[in-house]
C-alpha cells in the first residue's frame, strides 16, 4: 500500500501537539509495516526536518512544494490545486492529511484528521479571519474524507455532537508519549540539565503550555500567588506566548516574588524530560484538550499530576492523577498544596501506579488504528455524505 500524507501544515516549532501526532504515529506506522510506501508532501519550512526525521526509512519519500506555510492563505491555495496534481504521478492509493485540512478534490481516497474542536469552543484562541477560515476548511475537508480519524473519545462525541459526521466514518486513534519520557536520565545528567536550564532552583512545579486563553495558565499562576508564602518552590512555565499572553503577563505582575516563576521556550526534547523528571509536581490547568498529551507525558516522567477533569484530560489521566475540584486558582492552589505535603510512601506508590497506567498508551497503537482507519477509508471511497456543522 502507498499512502500520501500532506504535511503542508506542518511548520516545525509552531503547530503544538500536532507535529508530534504526525510525526510519531508516521514513525510507528514505518515500524509496523514494513512493506508500507509513504510519499510525504512538505512545503520550505519543514522539508529538510521531515526528511532528518525519517532518514531510517527508505520507504518514505519527500515531495517538496516550493512555497512557505507561515502564509496561511498561500498554503491552502497550494494545498487545494497543487498537491491534488502530485498524487496521481505517484500513484496514492489514500492520501492522509493529519493536520484538519485537506483538498476538495483529489483522485485518490482521503482521511483526514480533526483532533478537536477549539476553534467552535474557544474562539479567543483565534483572530476573526482565522476561525473563520478555520471552519470552513475544517467542514470541506470532512466532506471531501472518507474517513475522519480524532484523537479521543472527546473529540468523536464533539464530532457527532457539532456536525452530520455518522459514527462509522469517525474512527479514534489515542496518542502516547514517546518512551523517552519513562526512560530515567542518570542523576548527573539530570543535574547538569537542570543547573543550565534553572540555575539556583532546588524545587519546583512545572506547567508545560503555549498561553493560548482555554490553556488557563493565568489561573495556575494566580493558585501560585496564593502558594508563594507557604511552599519554597519556583513555578516553571515552558511554552510560547500567544493569544492569551496579556492576561498571564497580568497575573504574572500580581505575584509577590515575580522572580519565582521561570519562562523558558524552545527547549530540546532531552532537557524537556529532564524538566519533567525534576519537577516535584506537573500543574495543567487547561479547560479544553483533544486529547492532553502533556499530562500522559508527565505521567511517564514520574511526576504527579494536578489536572482539570475537563474535555478529553480524564481519559488520558484516569484515576492517576489528581483534579482539582474546580479550574479556578483557589481550588488549584489547594489541590497543588496537598499534593506537595504528601508523604514519599504514598508518593512514590502513585508514581508507581500512574506509570504504570501510562504504559497502555503507545504509538504502535496509534499507528496499527490508524492503518486500518486507511484501508477503510479506501473501502468507503464514493460512499461519504455531506458533513454539516449545526
């Protein structure tokens, strides 16, 4: 079999937790079936990393579309009348566009993945052009796909609840976290990490999050405040600002000792575990998730969890990581207090259990979900209504 994947969405560094889906269940899939011929379609910005990426697999090749994605209009230009012009001349029997959009029109059968639906729940995330484009490029790549793939029982529920999708044409593919996170970094190593990243820092909560509004770091900074008195610990904020970065910045001022929170962005995937692996608590206070691959993540990374029960987050958590009984900085400041006065027994007992939980979640899943997902798609080609947002 030969499948397209059009990675035209993809600008490493920018598009979050939807590199890593492409990027690690793509991996997984080359793994599994070894017979598989994969034409990957890049734009300028992510030809070479794509290519660096799966280096190991002489059976995934590059196809380069000589344009920039950071112009959104230019990419979906590009996306809708070029890339339908490469497939034929590679011969595609499905092709695959992991990152919510897809052309109209293609001569070969389409799946298209739709992690979640911010866009119709937090609009703040967006610019008035931006959601608005996004909705509608979202709706005519359901149209045009045989197959939906999503991310979690969430986000299919969100699916049927917002738009005509039936049931068999949505197929759910969880995520995992790479192994490397489970994977203890020696004691030495995690020290020099941690003395470069957080110079004179022993203790410390982390939060792992661009500041986009549904994200809540604001929240989790104001619990901070309240904490700042009682415990000795820093808050370490890794991510990029965006579109809710005025309000953080606001309660970010409020602190009695704004030097106790540390920003840090574009760190390597190595010195992310060893922020992970360091911290004493993972705080992730986010009011939407399609999924909340953080929190699996740190789970992995023996580091408790203080969450929201919101969108998909308990059904990567489970019972194995603490929800604070409401996302407002009161309730997360107490949550986060009793975590940290636990005793190490019980700590490290559910360390133990949460790892163990972590575990059922893994990329070869997601790719032996999402092969079938294909085949199916194939099978189903012509046989797709029209899919309507209510």
């Amino acid at each position: 079999m030969k499948i397209g994947v059009n990675a035209l969405f993809l600008i490493p560094g920018e598009v979050g937790g939807s590199q890593t889906y492409l990027i690690e269940t793509l991996r997984a899939m080359l793994r599994r079936y070894p017979q598989l011929q994969v034409v990957c379609f890049t734009n300028l910005e992510n030809h070479t990393y794509l290519k660096t990426c799966f280096a190991a697999y002489p059976n995934a090749e590059q196809v380069r579309l000589k344009f920039r994605a950071e112009n959104r209009f230019v990419r979906i230009l590009r996306e809708q009348f070029e890339l339908p012009l490469k497939t034929p001349s590679k011969t595609i029997d499905v092709l695959w566009s992991p990152g919510y959009t897809a052309p109209m029109r293609a001569s070969c059968p389409q799946a298209v993945s739709v992690l979640d639906l911010q866009f119709k729940h937090h609009p703040e995330d967006f610019t008035l052009s931006a959601r608005l484009a996004t909705n509608a490029m979202v709706r005519l790549a359901m149209r045009s796909a045989d197959i939906v793939l999503t991310i979690s029982e969430f986000s299919k529920s969100e699916l049927l609840r917002y738009t005509s999708l039936p049931a068999s044409r949505i197929v759910v593919t969880p995520l995992a976290a790479a192994d490397a996170f489970a994977e203890k970094i020696s004691p030495d190593e995690l020290q020099e990490r941690l003395n470069r990243l957080l110079p004179g820092v022993s203790r410390y909560i982390l939060s792992v999050s661009n500041s986009y509004p549904h994200k809540n770091l604001d929240t989790l900074v104001n619990a901070f405040g309240i904490l700042q008195k009682r415990i000795p610990h820093h808050l370490v904020i890794v991510g990029k600002p965006r579109r809710g970065e005025e309000k953080l910045r606001d309660a970010l001022s409020g602190l009695g000792d704004a030097g106790r929170c540390i920003r840090l962005q574009g760190v390597s995937q190595q010195d992310l575990i060893a922020l992970y692996q360091g911290a004493e608590l993972f705080a992730f206070p986010s009011l939407y998730e399609g999924f909340g691959l953080p929190v699996l993540e740190a789970m992995q990374a023996g580091v408790p969890v203080v969450t929201t029960s919101m969108a998909a987050i308990p059904e990567v958590g489970g019972d194995f990581v603490v929800y604070a009984g409401r996302p407002d900085a009161e309730s997360f400041a107490a949550t986060m207090l009793e975590v940290i006065q636990w005793n190490s027994t019980f700590r490290s007992n559910f360390i133990a259990a949460a790892k163990n939980w972590a575990k059922r979640f893994v990329w070869e899943n997601t790719a032996e979900k999402t092969m079938q997902a294909l085949i199916q798609a194939a099978k189903a080609h012509g046989r797709k209504g029209e899919p309507k947002f209510s």
